[in-house]
C-alpha cells in the first residue's frame, strides 16, 4: 500500500459521512482493515477504571471507525479514551508510561502524558521541551509523584497533535477526608472532538482556509429579517461594520461538526453511551471536557444538576438547567432522577453546528427524546466590546477607521511586513495603538507595544470587562437556568491569603485570516519565558483582543479567578475567556521549574498562543 499523505486529506476535506457515528466507536480486528469494508468492533460501553498506586500504561497506535471510515488514533491500553485512572489523596502514584507506536507513526514516534490539573513536580508534568524530552519509540518514562489534591481531572498527550488522535482519559482522585456533598453512585462523562482527518492535515487546512467550516454565513433573507426587527439604518451599519473588519459574525468556532463527530466516552451519539442508576439516586457526573477544540453547552432535560466542584474544587452548590464547558474544564454535577426511566444527557457545540448525547437509564438499551439543536448564533458588537460605542461616535470617530480595518486586512495578506499599527490596528473605532481602553475598573488599558508592531494581530477590545455574569453568547435568556463563573465560589477561603505584589497583564492576540494566534502580538517561538520568583504571590490579567474564545490553562499551580471588585472567587485551572472580556487571578508562584502556558485549543496553542512560565527562586 502506497503511503499515506496528508495532502490527499486536503484535497478531499470532507467526505461527507453517509451515517454520523456509524459505530459506537472501536478498534478494527482482523486482515485487510484498510478496506472500505473493514468492519469496526465496538469497545465496551464501559471505559475501565484502573486503582491503585501503580500502573502500566502503553501508548499505541489503534485503528478506529466512528464515521464508516478506518483511521488510525492514538490510545492508550488501546481505549479511546484511555482508561480511567482512580488514586486517592495522600498516597504517591507511580505510572510507567511506554511508548509502543509503531515506526512512521501517523501522529508521530514520540510521545507524552500530561496530568491536566494536578500539581506535581515539573519533570513529571509531561510536557516535551519544557519539562522532559518526551518518550520515543521503545522506551518508557516513569511518572512518580505525590497525591496532594482530589477531584475530578483528566490526562492527555501534550506531544504534537496526539491529543486529537485519542490520547486522552480522566482521573478521579478520592478524598483523603469526606466531602461536603453525599451521592450514591458516579459517571465519568469525557466528552470529545473527533477527526477522519489527519491532525496535521486539519492545521495545514487551518493556515490555508481558517474558515473553511464557517457554512452559516448571513444571506439575503437574513438581512431582511433584521431589517423587520431593527430598521434599515441599524441593519446597514451592522453589516457595514462587519464588512469593513472583513469579519464575520457568524465565525464562532474554527472547527465544527461539518469536520468533527463528537464523542461520549469514545462513543458516538448513535452508540448511547448509558450511565445507570436507581429511581431517586444522587447521581454524580464527572463532566470533563477532553476536546481539542470544541465547547460544549450540556444539560440534561427534566433533570436539574447541582454543580458541587469546578476544576476538581469543592464550590457552594448551584442549581441550574445548563453549563458551557470550555475545553480543558471540568465540573461535578449531581443529579437526581426518578420519575421515568431513562434520561438524555445532550452537549451542543457552542457553534450549534452538531452534538453528542448519551443517556441516564434504569438499564441498558433506553433512550429519551433528544432536543433539537438551538438556532444558530451570530457575534454582536456587544459581544466583542464594542457595544458602547454610539452611531454618532461611530460616524464621528469610527468610520474611517473602519475603512482602515478593511485596508488592514487587504494589506497584511499582501504585505508581511507591514505593522499592524499602519492598518487593523487603527481600524477599531477611536482606537489607535497607544491609546487606551477603559477597564473592567474603570481604569485605562494601555495596549503593549508589541502589539502595534506586530502583522499578527488583527483587532483589539475596546473596553473589555469581565463579565463573570454573562452564561455566554447563546446561553443568555434562553428560558433555562444557565451556570455563570460568578456563580462559583470555592467552600473555602483565599488559600493564600495575601494581596498580590505584583501585576502581569497579557493580551490574547490573533489574526483570523493568518490563522495565527500568540500572547501581545508575539508568537510562542519568539516570546522570551515570562519570569515568577518563587513563592511570590502575583495578579494575572487577561485582556481577550480577539473574536475567538480562548480557556488559557497554567500548568503547576493553581489560578485564582478574582470578581468584578479583586475579590477571591473560585479555583480552577483553566480559565475562559469569551471575546472582549478581562478577567483576572491571582497565582501563587509555588511550583520552581518550566511550566507551560496556553490557550488549550490545540491548534491555537500550536500556532502560537503559549508562553513559558519560569519559576526560580
């Protein structure tokens, strides 16, 4: 068989799958798997659960059919996901992780686990490059290091893009002393982003053709419907707004299920992942989000869930109808279901382009009615931090700067080396680098310089918040009681107790056309470290200056989102930030090393979004 090229995947992206989920998902058996008809086997519905303080973990290369179509994925134990490792706080873990791709592996020869959440020393976090230099071919790496948390987190590859090719699988650390919440019985629910295509063949893809998956682009009808609701002159200067930015208000997510089938525990939708339990339970489900790309909004109609812990963190309890769950996050819900006998646990793509369901049932083989997708959504002015801005002050101030944003965009595809500053820059309306923005207290925001010398930024917030309020966009007064992070509050105080000493402000940059994504303009590969000392409690803020939603993960130690006024609000490790918004959280410089930095969408941290954090003493 000749070999494979990734370049074929590109000349033929699609595909289009005759069934979604032909299979619940599972490795492929016997001679000539490469077949059109090579039959796909499904894995067993329920993932296992390793215990104890040692294990063996073996990744390979396993081919998989969830489409009608064989490809290749990267297991572990030979499971997508990989098995659920269960340890208990306080003890030390020990995992030999070996490396059994085969030569000319798809997705590469080398490999790496990184322990999503868990604080460890930095040789065991797993990152090649920074903490290691990762596992090749024939060899093994062990892991080894104490318990010193609990909860509910997740591992996956941090080598290339084996985390979209199935590396991936939760963790489930059992307390040392009970928790405040009592349940009878408990699901691990890792939902997840899948791909016939190669990874690479999807970046390159990415770089050439950033809105390849934006199908739902406003028409004719569309703009006559908003001419009945908001008159001619609001519709004329909405779409002349867009057109000037040549952005497009309908480009919420890069890749969507028109390229993606999404997954529940490896299965499929079709498949139906089942989840038992008993009429009047306290079910708990261990909602993780082991996507590459995609968030998630879930709920579970006729059932209220009670979100108990955010990023493994015990938090007050909170009732609601929905959440949004960005990549890398996890929440604990607890449910309680009696009155019939099965359930439909339902995630949508924050895109509304696709969805994975499963089920809660009495037993096997029951479903319930799924919802329909919700209506498509479309990014407002608001939505970016823009909304402020009058029509008078955008006739006055803004509309030749909005022709500069059109210059803008023309220009950086033809000249690489133009600034930014000379063009997008000065497209937002009164707005120029330099100038300053108000902030989320009422403070200015200046801009760095980095960012107005750069070609790889396109746009910039005006007056970002924080926003810790807003369900998100889709989310917000749609009947049903959504999750907010200002909902969250851990059930214990400020672990460190002391004000910052210090502030580090970052930007989140990105040119849409380029498909280049970086902090303050700059790229991981030409960014220097940024520099912690040890034991030194500082303020993170993030200002997001892009049309994208970004969840920004530090590894090694902990992020500690702050509300509106500074004030302590809840724990976590991953932090999301919708567009416009900034955010800010304290961090305890506790863990010396190289620790990575991102935004933990994959192919936005491989083309550039990521820093390296050096903590020294």
């Amino acid at each position: 068989m000749p070999p494979h090229d990734p370049r074929d995947e590109l000349r033929d992206p699609s595909r289009r799958r005759f069934v979604q989920g032909l299979a619940a998902g599972g490795a492929v058996a016997g001679l000539g798997v490469w077949s059109r008809y090579a039959a796909a086997q499904p894995l067993p519905m329920r993932v296992p659960v390793l215990t104890g303080t040692h294990f063996d973990l073996s990744v390979g290369q396993t081919l998989m059919n969830f489409t009608g179509r064989v490809r290749p994925a990267v297991t572990v134990n030979g499971l997508l996901p990989g098995p659920t490792l269960r340890w208990r706080e306080g003890t030390t873990v020990t995992l030999r992780v070996a490396n059994t791709l085969p030569a000319h592996a798809l997705h590469g020869e080398m490999t790496a686990i990184h322990w999503h959440g868990i604080l460890l020393p930095a040789n065991m976090d797993g990152v090649p490059g920074l903490s290691f230099d990762g596992i090749r071919r024939g060899e093994s790496y062990l892991y080894r290091f104490d318990v010193r948390q609990s909860g509910t987190y997740w591992y996956h590859s941090h080598a290339g893009f084996q985390e979209q090719a199935g590396l991936y699988g939760a963790i489930v650390i059992d307390p040392a002393e009970p928790e405040s919440f009592a349940y009878d019985r408990d699901h691990v629910v890792l939902l997840s982003d899948w791909t016939d295509l190669s990874p690479t063949a999807l970046f390159a893809r990415l770089k050439a053709m950033p809105d390849y998956d934006n199908l739902h682009r406003r028409t004719v009808g569309d703009f006559l419907q908003d001419v009945r609701k908001d008159g001619w002159s609001a519709t004329l200067a909405d779409r002349g707004m867009w057109g000037r930015m040549r952005m497009t208000p309908t480009d919420l997510s890069d890749v969507n299920a028109h390229t993606y089938t999404y997954l529940m525990n490896g299965v499929t939708a079709l498949g139906n992942w089942t989840g038992l339990f008993k009429s009047g339970e306290r079910v708990r489900l261990r909602l993780i989000n082991g996507s590459s790309m995609t968030h998630f909004d879930v709920r579970i109609p006729g059932l209220k869930m009670t979100v108990v812990a955010a990023d493994g963190q015990p938090v007050h309890p909170v009732t609601v109808d929905e959440l949004r769950i960005a990549t890398a996050e996890v929440f604990d819900v607890i449910v309680q279901p009696s009155g019939q006998d099965a359930y439909t646990i339902f995630a949508q793509d924050l895109g509304r382009t696709g969805y994975v369901s499963g089920t809660l049932a009495v037993r096997e083989g029951l479903r319930a009615p799924i919802p329909a997708i919700d209506p498509r959504l479309i990014l407002t002015m608001d939505d970016m931090s823009m909304g402020d801005m009058s029509m008078g002050d955008m006739a006055m101030g803004g509309m030749s700067g909005m022709s500069g944003m059109h210059a803008g965009h023309e220009a950086s595809t033809s000249q690489e080396n133009t600034p930014a500053s000379t063009h997008a820059m000065d497209a937002m309306p009164g707005m120029a680098h330099g100038d300053a923005a108000t902030g989320m207290h009422g403070d200015m925001i200046e801009h760095p310089p980095s960012e107005a010398r750069s070609t790889l930024v396109d746009m910039q917030a005006m007056a970002p918040t924080p926003r810790l309020d807003d369900p998100g966009i889709g989310l917000r007064n749609n009947g049903r009681a959504v999750l907010s992070y200002a909902m969250l509050h851990n059930t214990y105080a400020d672990p460190d107790g002391r004000d910052p000493g210090r502030t580090v402000t970052l930007h989140l940059t990105g040119h849409m056309e380029r498909f280049a994504w970086s902090f303050d303009g700059v790229k991981f590969a030409d960014a220097a470290p940024l520099r912690f000392n040890y034991g030194e409690r500082l303020r993170i803020v993030l200002v997001n200056d892009t049309m994208m939603t970004h969840p920004i993960h530090l590894h090694g130690m902990w992020s500690d989102l702050e509300d509106e006024q500074g004030r302590y609000l809840v724990r976590k490790h991953t932090i999301d930030m919708p567009p416009g918004t900034q955010r800010s959280y304290r961090v305890r410089a506790d863990a010396l090393g190289h620790w990575a930095y991102h935004c933990h969408l994959l192919y936005h941290m491989e083309a550039g979004m990521m820093r390296t954090v050096e903590v020294a003493a």
